[in-house]
C-alpha cells in the first residue's frame, strides 16, 4: 500500500449517461469480437495485432458497438445502408475507429463451415426489442484477398424467424454452396427514432465446399458459455488510508477461457462503503454489496481484467478482507493485501474568506530520507492531476501551501 492521504472540499458533479443496445455475431464469430476474445492486450494471431496497430486497443474492448445511427432503416433494402457506409469499410462500419477491420487480408481466422443450414448466434449485451436482422454472404466469385462492397453481398433467408435467448438471439441461414474462405455480414437494427443499427462481419471458410453439415444440424442447438465456466479472482487492496476513512480497489482478473460479459460481483465487508467508480452500486443489504460494470467496462476478456473503486469509513487499516464473493452467480475466492506500515500521519488547515469559502490550504506530513513524494488533486478519486511531484523527504516535517480556488474536490499526498 502507497502511503497516502485524502482529504476534501465540496464540489458539484453532474454526471449525464446514455443506454443504448450493443452486441456482435458470436457464432460464426465476428472479427471484433474474435480479437476481443484473444485480449486486445495480447492478441495471438497477426493479422488481430495488424487491425489493433491500426485501430488501437479501445476498439476491440468495444467489439460490441460497431454501429451507426440510420433513422431511415428500410428492412427491404440497404440503400440507408449504403448511403452512410462507404464500399470498403462495411466490416468497421465506415467508422474510422473500426477500421482495423477493414484491412484486407487472407488470414483473418475463419469458422469452419458447410453449405446449407447454420444456427447463427447473436450476441446482445443490452437486447433491445422491436428490432430487425438482416443478413448477407459475399459472392461465390469474391475472394478474401479483395475489398468489401455492398455489391459483393447476397442476401440470405432466416432472419424473419428470430429466437430471443435472454442476451443472445438466434436464427438460422441457409449457406449457399461456396469455396474457400467468405463473410457472413449481419445488420442488427433498432426500430425506434434513432435507428441505431449494429455491423458484423464474420469470416468463414467452406474448405473444398464438399463438407456436409452444420453445429446442431440447423436447429441452432449450441452450447453458449454460460455462468459455470466462469473462473476469477477478485484482488482487493486499500489505496489510501486517513484514519478516518479510505479508498479501495478491486480487480476482477478473468482466469477462464470464455469471456466474462456484463459482470456483477456480490461482497460482503465489515467496513460502511460510501461510494463508487468504475461500477454501479445496485443493491445493498447491511454489509452486502452488489455492484455491477459500468457499461463501457462491462466486457472481461480471458487473461484481463477490470478494476473499480470504492470509498468507506472507518481507516485505519492494515488490510480489507471482503467476503462471500460470487461473481455472476459464481462463488469465487479473494486476495487482500496487507499492509503493516503505520498509518500515514498528516495535518491539515485551511483559511476561510470572510463568506466562509476557503481560500487556501495548509498541508504538513512527515517524510523518510530518501523517499520523494507528490501532491495531487482529483474530482472523482479515478482520475489525479499532479500538484508538486518530486518533493523530496528529508525525515522532517514538510510544510506546503495551496490556494484552494479552482482546485478540484480531492487532495492526496503519496509517497513515490
């Protein structure tokens, strides 16, 4: 544990927040979500390294959201679909952040494929419902070292008979005879004003094209990862301690070999948690906590992670050891750190104009030889912007003044 110190001055925040529905074909797996599945951290395949140096990270921890507003969706044509994605950007969506997907190559990981019926699964994080799919192949001449255009795709049959399967829908589509490796592109598009509408193109390969059969024989009978191939770990540690209270991190690690979508981890702790970031606070009985993502960390990939905070009196701590941890409906074990270093000791005063507003802030801690310390401010306990750095301990008293106007919420001195 970092030896810190927080203290605060009232500020007002207004957080503003939009839900909107995401998702990507699961089976035949879609290109985002395929890298996504690798860790975009960590891809093993080198045509997912070559669309992450073009497109970054970010894009593949959103592999669910390759999506463009259409408000003139038609379900009998493409023609709005045409009218905003540009030929040669279909798979990205004509969005320059997805544009890793766009890149043509020959070796983009296809799923094994038949001609004739195949259960396609959809993978939807916030379903949403009225909505519509539409679903197309590439061209019997089209080849993966080519372009995707919008004339190189044929409709297929099937996406008038969709299953709602609680986040996944499911349909099946009648593959036509093919050879080689092609794209199955799928639109999933809302019905409402906004018609916000979802692009995946996923790659498949029909070999010689004399392979018979599909997965579950057309009846879309496959095996989902679900709640009991969940393995994890949860990794608690206290960040910064004032006596009076402190701020904690959890780190949920991914140590399965699925995803993790739209956790929710259920805690107990003896100590009273006051706040969050990073996860949403759902439900809360005395001691027990259940906190879920925050929307755009709602996704953990295999070998990652994602972490949150909190907030909670009393301090004074060497360690916090929650308990009863189920993550997703699954029990799971947890780490905590300790830490037998004394509390970091502090004073603080502040002068007050004569309305009572604080002016500036007097701040005094103690510090090692050879230690360096630095002074930081914050708006949200997330988020810390560096004051003075560098300070450098001499193993006596060390006194600092700040105006506190135009300062943010939060001080902390840590040491380095």
């Amino acid at each position: 544990m970092r030896h810190s110190f927080i203290f605060y001055f009232p500020i007002y925040t207004i957080f503003l927040t939009n839900v909107f529905s995401h998702g990507s074909v699961g089976d035949p797996v879609s290109r985002s979500y395929r890298i996504f599945q690798e860790n975009p951290e960590s891809p093993k395949n080198a045509v997912s390294l070559a669309a992450i140096e073009t497109a970054g990270t970010q894009a593949f921890y959103d592999w669910h959201e390759v999506s463009q507003l259409v408000p003139g969706y038609d379900p009998d044509s493409i023609e709005p679909y045409r009218s905003i994605i540009p030929d040669n950007q279909l798979a990205g969506a004509g969005r320059q952040k997805y544009s890793g997907l766009d890149i043509v190559r020959d070796d983009w990981p296809a799923t094994s494929v038949n001609p004739g019926p195949y259960p396609v699964i959809f993978d939807a994080w916030v379903p949403h419902d009225p909505s519509y799919f539409l679903a197309f192949i590439t061209t019997e001449d089209w080849t993966p070292d080519q372009t995707l255009k919008w004339d190189d795709l044929e409709p297929l049959s099937g996406t008038d008979r969709v299953v709602r399967d609680g986040h996944y829908y499911r349909f099946t589509v009648d593959f036509p005879p093919r050879i080689g490796k092609h794209i199955l592109y799928v639109i999933w598009q809302r019905i409402d004003p906004a018609g916000e509408a979802f692009f995946s193109a996923s790659d498949i390969d029909f070999s010689d094209g004399k392979g018979i059969g599909n997965p579950g024989n057309g009846i879309g009978d496959i095996d989902v990862p679900g709640d009991k191939d969940i393995r994890a770990e949860v990794d608690f540690l206290i960040q910064n301690d004032w006596n009076s209270g402190f701020t904690g991190e959890a780190e949920i690690t991914n140590l399965g070999d699925h995803p993790i979508n739209s956790w929710e981890l259920e805690f107990e702790i003896e100590q009273e948690i006051s706040s969050f970031w990073n996860a949403e606070l759902i439900e809360r009985e005395g001691n027990h906590y259940t906190v879920r993502h925050a929307g755009w960390n709602q996704s953990i990939p295999v070998g990652g992670s994602v972490k949150f905070g909190f907030s909670a009196i009393p301090g004074n701590l060497k360690s916090i050891s929650p308990s009863h941890l189920t993550l997703n409906g699954v029990s799971l074990h947890t780490h905590a750190h300790e830490d037998h270093h004394h509390p970091f000791g502090i004073d603080v005063s502040a002068k007050l104009l004569p309305s009572g507003v604080i002016d500036q802030f007097n701040l005094s801690f103690p510090t090692k030889v050879g230690s360096a310390y630095i002074i930081q401010s914050s708006s949200d306990l997330h988020h810390w912007e560096t004051i003075e750095s560098g300070i450098d301990g001499n193993g006596s008293i060390i006194n600092r003044q700040f105006s506190a106007l135009r300062r943010k919420g939060f001080f902390r001195v840590t040491k380095e």
